[in-house]
C-alpha cells in the first residue's frame, strides 16, 4: 500500500476512536446552530430591503456550516507545532518520506474523520426538525458532493502551507490564532457572502477562501446556474493546485537550512 494512504487510513482510525469528542461537538454545534439560527432570523424580520438569499436558503446554508465545521482551518496540527518547538522535526526530514505529503495526508484525515462522526447525524437532526431542506434535484446533490470534496483537498492544502510557516516562527500561536479568523469571514462561514458588502464581492471571488464553505452550500442550495457548476470546481481546484505548489516550495525552502531552537 501506498505509505501515505496508509498515514491517511492510520491517522483516520486514531480520529474516529474520539467519539465522547463528536458527541460533544455534536452538541457545541447544534448550540451554536440554534444561535445562529435564532440571530439571522431576528436580521431577516428586521430588514426592508430584500436579501439576496431567502430565509429558508438561509437556515439550510447555516446547517450546512455547522454540519462540515471541520472544513474550517481551525486548528493547526498540534503534533506538528510541538515538533517544530522542541526540535523533533528534524527527525521527520531524514525519514524515507516526502514530509509535505504526508503532512497533506494527515491534514485530510484531520478533517475528514470528525465529519464523518458529525455531519451524518448533524444533518438528519436538521433536515427532520430544524429545516434543513434537501438538494433541489440529483444534479445539485452531485454538484454538492464534487464541491465539498473538492473543499476538503481546499482547506488541507491551505493548511500544510500554514503549517509550512511554522518553520519561521517561534511557537505558531499568532499565526494559528488569526488564520482561523481570515478564513471564517472570506469563505462564507460565519456570514454567506452575498450577505456582503458588494465593493468585496469582485475581491472575495478571487480568493481561494469561498471555496471552502460558499461554494459547495450555495450548490447544495441549487442558487448556482447549471452552466457555472464546472467554473466553481475548477476555482477550487486550481487554488488547491496552486497551494500545493506554494506548500512545496515553502518545504523546499525552509528546511534547506534548518535551525531548531536551542541549537
């Protein structure tokens, strides 16, 4: 077997043994969930110009966020922060592995196992009493599935290169505090994007960040025409080619010469 699939699979085990973990996530994010819910509704009764999506679009895309929060780029590997602190790392660079790829494998596992623990009932839960609607046709639900796929290889690219950064800096705290935050406002997760200003919208379609939540929910909504589908996948694709390009050459570069702390 490949050895980074097996990282893939080995790190996607470990994850799943955490199950007290998702059923508290679960209930930290149906919380939040019902917040959120209760907040943009206040917003939608309260406002006299029409929004640009409807209130039941609305309850069905923050469903959608709290279902795959784990496509948000909200931790960096903790292993791999305290082996850049202590100096351990430097034993990952003589391993007989490419380190970029397996951090990559890892990084999918990261996000990929807690979603399965927690989308599926997160989802029922919502579509049977909380008004979650269901895809407008099989064309969407399939549209739905290839963007957040595509997300997922998204936010892992995105998070080697953060985690890339790490070999220049002292403990990765700034960094692994304020990423979290650039990503929540310019993909979509904590506001939809149409939801702001529209002197941002030319901006916030360039970016790679509306792939990671805007995209898929706003296909799962079926608001995207047909014929835009494979423009939007192909956004996320290129940025995630372009990540990996830019993790590699940030690899490349930092551990040309490395010097780890204390010596």
């Amino acid at each position: 077997m490949n050895p980074y699939v097996s990282l893939f699979a080995a790190r996607f085990r470990a994850l799943l043994q955490y199950r007290l973990a998702a059923v508290a996530g679960f209930g930290t994010q149906l919380f939040w969930g019902f917040l959120r819910v209760m907040i943009f509704t206040a917003f939608y009764r309260s406002t006299t110009k029409p929004p640009p999506i409807s209130l039941p679009d609305m309850v069905s895309y923050l469903w959608l966020t709290q279902a795959f929060f784990a496509l948000s780029l909200n931790y960096v590997d903790p292993d791999v922060r305290a082996m850049m602190r202590n100096g351990t790392v430097a034993y990952e660079m003589v391993r007989p592995l490419d380190l970029y790829s397996v951090w990559l494998s890892t990084a999918l596992a990261a996000r990929i196992a807690p979603t399965v623990l927690r989308a599926v009932p997160m989802l029922l839960v919502a579509w049977l009493l909380l008004g979650l609607r269901l895809p407008p046709g099989a064309g969407c639900a399939l549209a739905t599935a290839a963007g957040i796929a595509c997300a997922f290889l998204l936010t892992a690219a995105l998070s080697v290169v953060v985690t890339a950064s790490l070999f220049h800096t002292v403990s990765g705290e700034g960094l692994a505090r304020f990423m979290p935050v650039v990503v929540y406002i310019f993909s979509g997760i904590l506001v939809p994007l149409p939801l702001l200003p529209g002197w941002m919208q030319s901006i916030l379609d360039v970016l790679p960040f509306r792939g990671i939540a805007d995209i898929p929910y706003r296909l799962y909504l079926g608001t995207v025409p047909a014929s835009d589908v494979p423009l939007l996948l192909a956004h996320q694709l290129a940025w995630t080619i372009a990540l990996v390009l830019l993790g590699k050459l940030m690899l490349r570069r930092s551990t040309r010469r490395l010097v780890v702390q204390g010596g």
